[in-house]
C-alpha cells in the first residue's frame, strides 16, 4: 500500500519522507488555509520535496473554469495531480485534464456510482472519504470494499485512495478493504508505530538492561 501524507506542512512531510514513509501528499483548500501560505508556493516547495503525486485542488465550480485552474497548477510540476469534486463538472473537467496527459484525483467521492463515473472519466485516483460516512452512521469500509470489486470486475486503472482517514484501524481496514493508497495526517501515520505493548515490552527490557550495569557505548 501507498502511503500520501494529508497535509501542507512542509517540515511534517519532510520528516516522513527521510524515513521513506511518504508517496505522495494531499492537499485541499483547508490544508492550504491551515498553513498560511500561498497555494502556488507551498505546493512547488511540496513538488520539490517529494517526487511521487501531490495533490492539487481546484477551487472553480464550472468545467471550464476548472481545467484552467488545473492546467495552471499542473505547471507547477512533472509530478501534480489535479484534485476537482465529485460533481459532473468536476467529471467533465477529469476527462479533459486527463485526455491532455494530466494526473486526477477526483475527491469527495461518497458512493460506489460515484466511483463508477471517476473510473469511466478516466481518473487516476478516486478518494472516498472513510471517516466522513462513519460520522453519518454509514461503513464508510464497505464503501472501499464495494469499489474495489467494480474496480476489479471491469478492469479499471483508477487507484482507490482511502481518504479522510481519523485513526490507525482506518489504514489496516483500508489495507484489507483492497485500497491502493491511503492518505492520512501526519500524527495518524506516525501513531501506526505505537502500541501500549510495545511500550510496556520496552520499559521492561530497560530495567533489566540498568540492572546488568553494563553500557554499549
């Protein structure tokens, strides 16, 4: 499984990428808000730090409005996705991007239909948003589920990427669930390393090493 990082701070992505932990990254408006930066800036200095896909968005509401958007952030590097809605503007706009050789990331994706139409526009990635179904009593899980098997019934290339992801069980699940990718915050990616018996283990084999009175270095 691929692991994106869902965020704009630099220092966070660059941390996690020194140790190999990230593929691509993802951002939206609110990511962009949270750092204060402007969008065109922050996302070269993000294009320059990782080489996998980064993410994009759009903020246009028409088609047409949004492949310029996207033709213009898709300057910004070899290695930008365009990120547009799940709408059918944001549909019409994946075709185009997509026909001109462009990455897409169709976001905001809530049903296994909606999956269908990212797939049949052409998509390179669709983002279901996981935690944002559990919030409405829905298996947001299921939803994974149900795409990779029409995914995999008709052979679509479109990667699924588990998005709006709250907690460590949300990436095994979507690992299990058959997503190709994961984007997640970087405090939920750096929590998969904990576990309490890991700490406890830990504790435990630092007395006995204090009791030996012995050093390494």
């Amino acid at each position: 499984m691929k692991f994106f990082v869902d965020t704009a701070n630099t220092a966070a992505i660059a941390e996690l990428h020194d140790l190999g932990m990230v593929d691509g990254v993802t951002t939206n408006p609110s990511l962009i808000l949270k750092s204060g930066r402007d969008i065109l800036e922050v996302t070269k200095e993000i294009c320059d730090l990782v080489p996998g896909p980064v993410s994009a968005e759009v903020v246009a509401l028409e088609a047409d409005d949004m492949i310029a958007e996207g033709r213009k952030l898709a300057k910004i590097a070899d290695n930008i996705t365009v990120k547009v809605p799940l709408t059918w503007a944001g549909l019409k706009a994946c075709k185009t991007l997509t026909d001109e050789g462009r990455m897409v990331n169709v976001t905001l994706c809530f049903s296994s239909n909606q999956a269908l139409l990212a797939a049949k526009a052409g998509a390179t990635f669709i983002s279901p948003f996981i935690g944002r179904l559990d919030d409405m009593n829905l298996d947001g899980m299921e939803l994974i589920r149900d795409i990779r098997t029409i995914y995999d019934n008709y052979g679509f290339a479109t990667e699924i990427l588990a998005a709006s992801i709250r907690s460590g069980n949300h990436v095994s699940e979507s690992a299990l669930a058959g997503a190709d990718v994961v984007t997640a915050p970087p405090n939920v990616l750096k929590g998969l390393a904990s576990h309490p018996l890991t700490d406890k283990g830990l504790a435990a084999f630092m007395k006995d090493w204090e009791a030996t009175g012995q050093k390494i270095l």
